[in-house]
C-alpha cells in the first residue's frame, strides 16, 4: 500500500474531515474506526492495522495513512522563522551543510525540519530527544533499529510537506 496522504486549506476543510477521507480511499470506514493515544501522545485506531498522522500550520492542513508508522508534517515556507538560528541548533552537522549549500535555503530549512518532526511523529516518539541527534537528509534513514523513508511534497502555495513512512521491508 502506498500512503493516502492529503493537503487542503483549512477554510476548505478540518483535519478531521481530510483524515476521513484518507481513511476511506484508503478502503476503510471512519465510524467503525476506534480512536486511541499512546503513552507518548501518538494518536492510533485500536480497532485497525491502519495507521494515521495529521498536522496543521496557520493556513493548511494534512493528514495521511498507511498500513505501517506514518507521520507527517507541514509548514508554510513563507513564515517568519530565524532559519539560520534554528539550523544551528536543532539540525545535525549534515542537514545543516545541506541548508547552506541549498540554492533556496529557506525550502531547505523547512525541508529539513518538516522531515525531522515527520520521523518523530513516525515514530510516535515525539520531540523527546537532541534535534541534532539524528540526520534527516537521506531520503531513507534508520532511527531506533528502524528503517523509515521520506517523501516531500511542494505546492505551488509556498507549502513543504514531509511524510514519513516505516519501511518494515528493511527492518
């Protein structure tokens, strides 16, 4: 199974609304869905082998599935962020070679941090642990004894979304 995955204007759509209908195109019904939180705050159907992840920036929500660990993120490149400060303090030696080489470092930054939320939220981890710990810039990476594989979406509105997905084949 590939992820569902989903990308709308709030004033279009709630979360909620675009996570049902991932959850339908990807065969399954929402209502018989039982909706649960792990210790960590990682959000799960009890009731199902499908997994989900939804995110939100001031203007644009996401949400995807998949039959394996999902996370996703999404920020709008255009924010006001001290890409520069952040980088230094939260990427790795390796993502932050990559921002500075990057001919369009902001899409860079954010590229980078939408990655690294999406394999936290991936994981189920959360932002629990040295930012800078990990690298983010190979498209597949293995976190925890854990294979996960990255896809980056680009819309022509200035958003960056990250999806994270586990890759049980390699694990």
């Amino acid at each position: 199974m590939e992820p569902y995955y989903y990308i709308e204007k709030k004033s279009v759509i709630s979360k909620d609304a675009l996570l049902k209908r991932a959850v339908a195109n990807a065969g399954y019904c929402y209502e018989d869905m039982e909706y649960a939180v792990s210790d960590t705050g990682k959000p799960y159907f009890k009731n199902s082998s499908l997994f989900f992840n939804t995110a939100d920036t001031k203007n644009y929500v996401a949400a995807a599935v998949f039959d394996a660990d999902i996370g996703i993120d999404i920020e709008e490149i255009t924010r006001k962020a001290d890409t520069k400060r952040l980088a230094d303090r939260f990427f790795s030696a390796a993502e932050q070679e990559y921002v500075r080489t990057h001919a369009d470092k902001r899409y860079a930054f954010f590229r980078i941090w939408t990655r690294k939320e999406a394999l936290l939220k991936a994981d189920g981890i959360g932002i629990r642990l040295e930012l800078a710990s990990f690298d983010t810039t190979p498209d597949t990476v293995v976190f925890k004894n854990k294979s996960y594989r990255f896809t980056d979406i680009t819309t022509d509105g200035g958003v960056i979304c990250s999806i994270c997905t586990r890759n049980k084949l390699l694990d």
